[in-house]
C-alpha cells in the first residue's frame, strides 16, 4: 500500500476499519460495456450480490481526478448515465487523475486501484485479451500484462469469443498468469459456459482459490490469479448460437473502421443488438455468479487463514 490519497465510501470505510472482506468491482462494464439504465440496475444488483455473500463491495472510478473506492448511490447514478467518459487502463489512468477528469476503470485499472486499497479480490465479466487479426493489428488487451504484475485474484467468465482465445491463453501462459477454471476442465468462454479449451489449471473449492493467493503472496510472486468462473448453465447461450453473431459483429466493426479502445464496447453493443437483448441477459448472470465467488474467496482470506 502506498500513500496515495484514495476515497472511500462510506461502506468500504466501515469494512477496513472492521477487517471484513472486500470485493472491487470495475465500473467500465458500467460505462462502457451494457446500456443505460440495465448498467445501473446491474452495477446495483452486483454490489447487492456480493453483500449478500457476506463481503463489501467496492465499485472503482475515477470522478473528478479522485481515485473512488466504492462509490455512494449518487456516484453510482450519475456514472451511469454519464457520457463521454474516459476507458481507463494502465496507460491513462494517472493523466485522468493529475488533469482532474472522470474516467471509468476497465480490469487493469481497478487491479492497479484494488492494490492501492488492499483489497485482494476482484469480480467483473470476462477480462480483455488478445483479439482476433492480433498477429495484424497488435490489439493485446493491457488486462494481461496487469495479471502478471498485480496481485490481485480475477473472477471473470473466461474470456469473450470475440477474443482469439487460444492466443489469449498463450499469452497468460507467457506472463507467468495462473488460469484457474471453477469446478470443470473447460476454459469457459463467457457466455458459453464451456469452450474445446482446457483450463491451464483447475480448483473446484473458494478455499483452494484463497490458499493460492495467499500462497503466491507468502512466495512474494507478483501479479495475479485470473480465475475462470462458468455462465449458470440456465443462462449460458451456446457457442454454436454465437458464433455466426461474433463473425457479423466483427465485420462491422472492419466496415466502420472501429480500432484500439473502441473495439471491445463496438463488439459488445453489436452482439447486444444482433442477439436482441440476449447477450446482455447472460452477461448479467454471469457477472453475478462472479460476484458471489468472489466474495467467498475474500471472506476466506479475510479470516487470514484460508
Ligand atoms: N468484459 C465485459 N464487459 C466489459 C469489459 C469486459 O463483459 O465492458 C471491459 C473490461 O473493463 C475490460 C475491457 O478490462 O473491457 C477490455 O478492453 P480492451 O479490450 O480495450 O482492453
Ligand atoms: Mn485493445
């Protein structure tokens, strides 16, 4: 932990001073990844999710060139429906702050602000990664090499089929990146929940996941653990369903020239639209499953033997 002048929520506050556990949560999922205002009912029912698992939530944005931890319920209201918000990662995160402006904090970012705070876990979606023509355009998610450096444990879907997956695992595997599946063999592919990859690895308890980090943390190892949760199988939508909307998706995005920042939320509102709602539907439940594994893993860690 550094200096750095963070601000909490009042909630967040009330869970340091007491030692219970905290989940962070990103806000560019908000912002960036659904629509106004399922964003707001989603970012709420999130926070309420990992309440109700027993942990304090502790969704991350910059507002203002303040570093937030956990924002109050009018900070939550106002960011969703704000425009023209910054997509923050590592690169930016810092010039958003010293220049005083709003942005909202994608995987790297809110790794890099969890850290800052202590907070050892962390739920979203699904992490970016490497995307499809990467071996021409260079779009490497920044997500990756953040896993390699932060300590933080990830809770996310697997990643998105609109990512070249088996690039996205090599390069995790070229980082030094622990990828855990949940309770199955299969790298889940967000909102399928089993893809023709096997996991790198595999844990099917919240204990194992925590005795991991704290095991990487006794180790002094640097960065992270991505942990790769299945979509409930009632909410998963199959692969084959999706495959023919990700290939329209992404050539619309070549169409419309769509490039660095603005591919991932293009892709995510194409697929929104071409599967009429569906996509976000499971996105939803799957961000809540996270959610409630997450919080697990940190009432485990909270205890300090996990
Ligand atoms: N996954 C989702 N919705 C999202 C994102 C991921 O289901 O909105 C966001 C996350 O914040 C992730 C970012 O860090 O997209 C990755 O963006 P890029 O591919 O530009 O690195
Ligand atoms: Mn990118």
């Amino acid at each position: 932990m550094t200096s750095f002048p963070l601000t909490f929520s009042s909630e967040v506050a009330n869970a340091r001073d007491g030692g219970l556990p905290i989940v962070a949560l990103e806000s560019t999922i908000i912002t960036h990844g659904m629509p106004y205002p399922q964003n707001l009912e989603v970012a709420r029912q999130v926070e309420a999710d990992v309440r109700a698992a027993g942990a304090t939530p502790a969704t991350i944005a910059v507002i203002d060139g303040q570093l937030h931890i956990g924002l109050e319920e009018k900070q939550l209201i106002a960011l969703a429906q704000a425009r023209n918000v910054a997509k923050l990662s590592r690169a930016d995160m810092a010039v958003c702050i010293a220049t005083g402006r709003t942005g909202a904090t994608t995987v790297a970012a809110t790794m890099i602000a969890a850290q800052l705070a202590g907070i050892a876990v962390f739920a979203t979606g699904g992490i970016g990664g490497v995307h499809k023509g990467a071996e021409g355009t260079f779009d490497i998610s920044a997500d990756l090499m953040e896993l390699a450096q932060t300590p933080v444990t990830v809770v996310a879907a697997g990643a998105k089929a609109i990512l070249d997956v088996p690039k996205t695992l090599e390069v995790l595997e070229t980082q030094g990146v622990p990828v855990i599946a949940y309770g199955q063999d299969s790298f889940p592919a967000f909102w399928s929940a089993t893809s023709d990859l096997k996991a790198p690895l595999r844990l099917d308890s919240a204990e194992d996941i925590a005795r991991a980090h704290q095991t990487r943390v006794e180790m002094g190892l640097p960065g992270g653990q991505l942990v790769a949760n299945p979509i409930p199988s009632d909410a998963e939508i199959p692969a084959a369903t999706l495959a023919p909307v990700i290939a329209q998706a992404q050539q619309d995005a070549e169409t419309h020239s769509i490039t660095g920042k603005g591919v991932t939320p293009y892709l995510l509102q194409r697929i929104f639209e071409l599967t009429e709602g569906r996509s976000l539907t499971a996105n939803i439940a799957l961000v809540r499953n996270n959610a409630r594994l997450a919080a697990a893993i940190a009432a485990l860690l909270a205890t300090g033997e996990p």
